[in-house]
C-alpha cells in the first residue's frame, strides 16, 4: 500500500507535465486576453468568414480575444434574401446561438449598401418609375424588420447604412438613391429604430478622414437628430497601411465626431503591408496591368522582419490614437483574424499575399497582440504624443 502510494508520489510530476503536454491547445495562445486587456476602455472586436466559424482553432482564438463578433459577408442582403420573399437564415442562426452562448457582443452589418444586393431586388421590370420610391421603401422596411426582428435582442448593434457618400460630399451612386432618394439613409435609420428600439444604430463609412466626407457624415448627423431619429455611433473602417492615414487627422476626425454626442466605432480595422496601387486616400479598386503584379506583391514568399517591425509599431500608434480618444471609441474591431483570409489578398488587387491582421498563416499571434496587451496598462508613458502624431 505505502510502496503504491510512494511510486505514485514519485509519478506525479510526471503525470502532471503529460498531462500539460496533451492538453496544450494547438492554437497558439497569449499569455492574457485582449478584450479583458481592453475592458475598461472599449470593446475588442473581430470579423469572421463563414469558413473560420466551421475552425474550432479560430473559435478559441476568439474565444481568448474578443468579446464582439462581425460576420463579413453573411448577413448581406444578397445572402440573406437569396429569392424574393425566400430567406435563407441557416448561417446566421447557427452564428448567432454561438456567439450569444459564448458572451459576445454579435454586430449585424450590414442592412443597407449599394452592393451585395440581391440580383432579384432592382430588376422588377413590372414597376412603374413613378412607383418605384414606394416600392422600394415598403422592402427596406420589410426587409429591416425581418432581419432585425429576427434578431432582437440578439443583435447588439447594426450597420444600417454603408458607404453613402463620396469624397467630394455627395451621395454615392446606389440604386438605394436611384429608387427612393436622398432620404433612403434617413428612413432605413428611422424602420431601423422601429424594428428594434433596444439595438444600437450605426452609420458606416471608409475614407472618413477625408474632411468633405466628414461634413457629408457630420451633416447626415444632425439631420436625423433634429427629426428625432436615433444613431449612436459613426463607423470609421480602418482599412489602412503603414503609412496612410495620416494620425493627425485620424486624431482630429475622431475628435469632430465625438462633438456630434455620437460615439465612434474602428469598424474594420486591418494595416496592409502591401504598396497600395490606386489612390489610398481615396479607396479606389485598382486597375494594374498583369505586368506589374509582382512588383506589387514583394513578399509573396515571407514577410521581412523590418517590415513586421513596422507593422507592430504602426498597430501600437493606431492603438494610441484610439485609447487616447477611449471616452468616444466604443469598439475596435478587426477585419479578419488570420492573414490568409483577410479579404485584403484579393483588394485593391486580387491575388497578391499581405499580412495585415493579427494572427499569421499557422493560426500564430504575431508580437502585436502581446504588444497591445502590454499598451493596454502602459499607454500613458508608452504613447509619447511627439512619436505618435508624427508621419
Ligand atoms: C468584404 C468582405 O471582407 C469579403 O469577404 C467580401 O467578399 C467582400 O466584402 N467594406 C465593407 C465590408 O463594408 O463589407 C467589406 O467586406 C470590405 C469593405
């Protein structure tokens, strides 16, 4: 008995360190969380493709960091209503009884936009011009109040609008302005409200520190203030680079919409490393002649350690003009967990390899998500104002 009990006395150690061993996740987890790291400053979020909510690896990566999920594509509309009056809502039920199991802030996106319509909605040849306005409005709202009711109280927030604007001011071409008019932003708002008092509202834009878009998105604002229609917060996307945007203006952009008395939200962020051909500044798809791919795709094979280096310190001075602004930017979410499907391989050009997210291509957390944890409880001497609003 005593010889039992002593061989076992011995083992244990032993048996300790297998059982350490076999149980190690083969996702490479972080020493702490980033959401926890985050908590009392703004929630951390992240979005998922359909193919990462089929990996139980990403599903404890998010698990581990986040506390909000987006999904990137599915609640489109041309993926929700796949034939008029026909919704298919298998994907974003099982999306939703997930993450709502696991605590997670799920963000809806997005409800209007002038793409991923589906190719039934503005072919209806039956309609008269002058009925169109009408017709229109009475789908947004069908669809606003299928989707939302569906979803309430489930769906924490919602991108009602995207991208209405162009650089300039003025409306963005959308068959939405086609149909109904310049009011589409204010009505889809307005059902919104309607469909779902509790749920945050959201307009969401990219390029916003592009200071005409700004007044066009200032402006929308205060119109839907003043008739008493709720929005709580403007989206700013965040698909960036090394170099662009400019952080002073990022810094002023951020302080223009918080005297609006809305919050702010870093919808989609992502930090290409990649040359960005078209014009950054103002999101263009680009249109580059097959020649020139491989200059435009240098680090197709790895990705060298200065420019990683760059990547850290780019993430870590983004993440100082957002904590310096914590009293307004409520969410930061990322778009996309893992290098291999951000959707920035394939835009502003298909094909190319890029690393602009958190998590490289074996599941692995890059240095960055230690740093921001780090800067988390050490950015009031780590954020030098002189190192961070300097280009
Ligand atoms: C992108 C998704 O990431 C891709 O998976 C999809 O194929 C196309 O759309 N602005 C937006 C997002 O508001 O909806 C886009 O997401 C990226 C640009």
């Amino acid at each position: 008995m005593c010889f039992v009990s002593k061989k076992l006395y011995t083992a244990f150690p032993f048996v300790v360190i297998l059982f350490l061993l076999t149980s190690w996740p083969i996702y490479g987890k972080t020493e702490a969380n980033l959401a926890s790291a985050y908590k009392d400053y703004f929630s951390i979020g992240v979005a998922l493709s359909k193919t990462d909510t089929q990996s139980e690896a990403v599903r404890r990566m998010v698990l581990d960091n986040f506390d909000s999920v987006t999904h990137e594509f599915a609640m489109k509309w041309s993926q929700v209503e796949v034939k008029q009056g026909i919704y298919d809502f298998s994907h974003i039920d099982s999306f939703v009884a997930l993450n709502a199991g696991a605590d997670k802030r799920i963000i809806g996106h997005t409800l209007v936009w002038h793409k991923a319509n589906p190719d039934w909605l503005f072919k209806q040849e039956a309609i008269k011009p002058t009925a169109a306005r009408d017709f229109y409005l009475d789908k947004l709202k069908t669809y606003i109040f299928t989707m939302m009711g569906r979803y309430r109280g489930k769906i924490y927030g919602w991108d009602v609008v995207n991208e209405a604007f162009n650089y300039d001011g003025s409306f963005r071409k959308s068959p939405w302005l086609d149909t109904i008019g310049e009011d589409y932003i204010e009505k889809a708002f307005e059902f919104a409200h309607q469909a779902d008092p509790n749920a945050e509202l959201y307009y969401n834009d990219y390029g916003l520190v592009n200071s005409k878009k700004q007044t066009a998105v200032a402006a929308l604002v205060q119109r839907l203030k003043v008739k008493g229609i709720p929005i709580h917060a403007i989206g700013i996307q965040g698909h960036y680079s090394l170099t662009y945007p400019d952080l002073t203006k990022l810094d002023e952009t951020i302080q223009r919409f918080a005297k609006l008395g809305v919050k702010v939200m870093i919808t989609e962020l992502d930090v290409s490393v990649l040359p960005f051909p078209g014009q950054e500044e103002r999101g263009e798809d680009a249109l580059i002649s097959a020649e020139r791919f491989t200059e435009l795709n240098p680090y197709s094979e790895q990705l060298p350690d200065k420019i990683q280096q760059q990547h850290t310190n780019r993430y870590r001075d983004l993440f100082c003009v957002f904590l310096k602004h914590k009293n307004t930017v409520s969410r930061v979410t990322f778009w996309g967990l893992t290098d291999s499907r951000s959707w920035r391989n394939n835009w502003p050009l298909e094909g190319r390899t890029d690393y602009p997210l958190l998590y490289d291509r074996n599941l692995q957390p890059k240095p960055i998500v230690a740093e921001l944890i780090n800067l988390a409880s050490s950015y009031k001497s780590a954020c030098n104002p002189v190192r961070v609003y300097k280009e």
